[in-house]
C-alpha cells in the first residue's frame, strides 16, 4: 500500500461511483430498499476488505443474492433479511474456519457460466413489472418466478407510465453504451441517472422514486430472533450463505487472474465474508458477495491493495452523509436500466458459443444450469450442474478405461498362441469395472494370461478389488495368471485389497516383460510335457 496509494485511492473513487447505482438498484429489487443497498456495500465493503482473501476483492450488494432474497421477502417479510444475513454470515465464516475455500475449484467452467446466464435472465426480468406500472407493489400478487412474474405483469399494463419508464431505461442505457466510447473513466450508469432524475424533476414526469433517504447510517443493533424464527430461516440462509461463498471465492479468483495483485487465501476470503454479512445485518443490510464486476472495474482502475475497497465504501458513506436528499430523487425505471444493462452485460456471446460447441458433455452441463437457475433455484442449479458434469467426465473416464490383446514379441515358439498379453490402459475405477471385468473373463484356449500394469493411470479400490476378482476367475479356471509392472503408487492399494494374494506364488509377480514371458513359456512346456 506504501507504494500503491495513489493508485489505490483513484481506483475505489471509480469504483464507488460505479458502485453508487448498483448499490441503490440491488437494494430496492431484493424487496427491501435503496437504503439497505448502500448499507450493505458501505459495511460489507469495508469488513470484507480488512479481514478478507484478496487484496482487491470489492463486496457488497450483487444480482446473485438478489435473486435469492426475493422469495425470501415474499414469504417471509423484509424484516427476515436481517436474521437471514445473520446466520448467512456465521454458516460462512465457520467454512472458513474448516479450511472449505478450495471446495470452489471443484465447480466446472460450463456450471458457472449457465449459473451466470440464469442470473442475468432473472435480474432482467426481475425489473419487468416496475416498468409497466407505478405499483411496484402489484408483482407480489404475481408468480415468484421472475420469468413468469414479469410476463404477468402486462395484465396491469399502464401505457402512459409504460412510456415513461421505459424512455428512461433507453436514456441510462444510451448513456452506459456510449459513454465508454468517449473516454473510459466516465461511469455511464452514474451519468444516465442524472441526466433522467433531471429531466424527470424537469418536465414533472410521474415516474416513481426511490423516496427519502436517512442522512446517516442506522444504529447497529441485534435483529430480533427466537427459535421459531430460526426454524424457519435456517434452510435460506443455508442457501445464501452457499451463494455468498459461491460468488465471492469465484470473484477473488477471477481477480488475481486479471493482474499483478498478487494471491489470494480463500479460507480467509470465507472468514471475511462471513463477518461482511455479520456486521451488514447488525445495520439493517444484506447478506454480502464479492463483486465480480466491481472487482474487475477496481483492478482495471489501478486498485492493488485493500485501500481501494475501503475508499470505495467511504465514497458510498459520503453519499449518505452529503447527499442523501438528492439521491432520493431518483426515478425506480433509471435503477432498473442501470440492472437491465448489467444483466446484459453479465453474458458474453462468444462464451456461450464456444460452450456449446465444445463437447455435448458440456453444453448439457450449461444448458441444464442455466434453465434449472431460471426456472427453480439458484443452488439446485449448481448442484445439479456439478452432477451432469461428473456423470459425463465419468463416463468419458469409462470410455478411457481399456484393455487390449498384445502379441508376443519376438520369435514366435511353439505354444506361443496359449499365452494371452494384456495391458491395461488409463484409469480403472467403480465406472469401468464391470466392463473390463467382463472383456478379461472372456478370454478362452490360453493356459497363462499375463497383466501389464505398467500404462494404469488412476486406480481406485473398486477398480483393485476387480482385478483381484479377475485373478480368481482365471486361476480357477486353471489359466495361471502373471501380473507385470505393477507402479509403486498401486502397490500399495494391490496388497491391501488383495490382488497380489490371488496370484497362485509369489513368483508371479515380474517388473520386466521379457521375464514374463519367459516364465509363461516355461509353463506352457512344462504343460504340454505332462499331456
């Protein structure tokens, strides 16, 4: 930070104007309020900077846990958000403390894009009603589906306010498009929102507001909880505090691939996530992620150390304490551009083609994903992502499995065709099993098979114990089985599981072919002499 400052402080400037409308959009489309956005990204923000993973992490308010805490709302009034942010928080930071942040790795590149996709449909959708009427309030009598919630929205359709609200998406839109194309450090979505909140309060256009604004931060206090009321949030925050970890460990890590900000620890980021949503509930605030978006603008503004998140929050913190009056001007349609846009902005055209045309594996993954996210939940979505990808990548790890005939090298020799070479190729494990089993035990008119070992990849015990079986199988049939180039790496799990064991001598064991073979001639001579 000693030699980063400068930068630091330019970067959570950009990033807390950037991060203003979001803060203030994310805010009012949970079902709660603006007020409740700019205190989860002050707080949040400023916790998860000091006590996180990642030197350049920005956390705060995102369109992922949006989408989650709408049905939280709807069912359980805005109050619960707090409670839920509460023990969102604790379920964290207790993965953090059992070394869970590596668990992140294990979800595919095509789950968390069709993740990504669903949230953006939802975040787009979520909009929809506010747009075609001024009672905002009428969509809780709607689907909880977004999708379908904002297709029921039209039955109450204004087309006067429809007009209106609609001319102010295209304003901040036409603003977030182009004024990137002027220069890069003016924030679009900052620019559009002015420029309608002035021609609004201009021209008197009856478009709803975000409304009055305290001009402080609320006193912290505990949310109010009881055993029944944990009862019935335990599984929500279960679920939020699944995302929250989701998000924010992909955030950190797409972070320190975007420059030279150095590693980041994702137990810690656990830790520090965990205790931004302790203090934002303890304010009244949302359960908090890291921003992938704010992130990324943070790191490309020149933000290295932690100093740029925390300038960021004493930005949003001055907009409270300064500005709180005119923000509350704010027309509700100019915040649903400013999230319409995001959500757009948040699928890449090339990504989802170069998914889809990659293997049907993961195009299936993707696919499935993003339906079941739009459709259902959140994390269902990635559980059952996660689960058609393993079930292809086992099966494309069965496939890999094999076992093939080899022909004796060198001079044939008399009795030459009553010896079998088998090698064994990639993995074998409980998804290739039976198969290689079967393939094995059908061989027939040979007096000795010999195993190569030597090309075996991954082997787990499944995998083992079938090779013992196989072993068994033919000595009983009276075919003297001979194992070569078993790897130090499987010893070990041989002799446990008893693969070794079921050899007829111990002589049967060879590190090189041609010894092998030499044995396997002996006895078939030794054979055919006794005939």
């Amino acid at each position: 930070m000693r030699r980063t400052w400068r930068g630091d402080l330019i970067a959570g400037v950009t990033v807390g104007i950037v991060a203003l409308p979001l803060a203030l959009g994310f805010g009012v489309s949970s079902g709660l309020s603006a007020e409740a956005g700019l205190v989860t990204a002050v707080i949040a923000g400023i916790v998860a900077a000091v006590f996180g993973g990642s030197n350049v992490q920005v956390s705060g308010p995102t369109g992922a846990m949006v989408v989650v805490l709408v049905p939280i709302v709807a069912v359980h009034g805005p109050a619960a958000v707090a409670v839920v942010s509460l023990l969102a928080g604790v379920f964290v930071l207790a993965a953090g403390a059992l070394r869970l942040g590596r668990a992140v790795s294990f979800i595919p590149w095509p789950v968390i894009e069709g993740f990504t996709l669903g949230i953006a449909v939802i975040i787009f959708a979520q909009q929809v009603p506010s747009l075609v009427s001024p009672y905002t309030a009428a969509a809780n009598e709607h689907s909880s589906n977004a999708v379908v919630a904002a297709v029921q929205s039209f039955t109450r359709l204004d087309a006067g306010y429809a007009v209106w609200a609609l001319g102010a998406v295209a304003v901040v839109a036409i603003c977030m498009l182009g004024a990137p194309r002027l220069h890069r450090a003016i924030p679009g979505s900052l620019v559009g929102i002015v420029v309608v909140a002035a021609v609004s309060l201009a021209v008197a256009a009856p478009l709803a507001r975000i409304g009055a604004l305290p001009a402080s931060l609320p006193a912290p206090a505990l949310p109010a909880i009881d055993l029944a009321t944990l009862g019935q949030l335990a599984a929500p925050a279960a679920t939020v505090a699944a995302l929250a970890a989701i998000e924010s460990l992909l955030s950190a890590r797409v972070a320190a691939s975007l420059g030279d900000t150095g590693p980041y620890d994702p137990d810690r980021e656990l830790v520090g996530q965990g205790l931004a949503s302790i203090g934002s509930s303890l304010f009244g605030g949302m359960p908090a992620t890291g921003a992938i978006a704010r992130t990324a603008v943070n790191v490309r503004a020149g933000g290295r150390s932690r100093l740029a998140a925390v300038t960021h929050s004493l930005v949003l913190l001055g907009v409270v304490l300064v500005v709180a009056g005119p923000v509350g001007q704010i027309p509700l349609a100019a915040l649903a551009g400013v999230l319409m846009v995001t959500a757009v902005r948040m699928v890449h055209a090339d990504t989802v083609r170069a998914i889809v045309r990659s293997t049907r594996a993961d195009a299936a993954a993707f696919i499935a994903t993003a339906v079941i996210t739009v459709s259902f939940d959140l994390i269902v979505a990635v559980i059952i992502g996660v689960a058609f990808a393993g079930f292809f990548a086992l099966r494309g790890m069965s496939r890999a499995s094999r076992v093939r005939r080899e022909e004796l090298r060198g001079h044939s020799q008399p009795g030459d065709e009553r010896i079998a070479i088998l090698r064994f190729d990639g993995p074998l494990s409980f998804t290739s099993a039976d198969r290689i089993f079967a393939e094995v035990d059908a061989i027939r008119d040979v007096s000795v098979v010999i195993m190569r070992m030597s090309q075996l990849e991954l082997v787990d015990a499944t995998g083992a114990h079938m090779l013992g079986e196989v072993v068994q199988s033919l000595e009983r049939r009276g075919i003297t089985v001979l194992i070569k180039g078993v790897q130090p790496r499987h010893a070990g799990l041989f002799r446990t599981v008893g693969v070794l064991d079921a050899l007829r001598h111990h002589n049967h064991l060879f590190v090189e072919l041609p010894a092998a073979i030499a044995h396997a001639r002996s006895h078939v001579r030794r054979e055919s002499a006794t005939a």
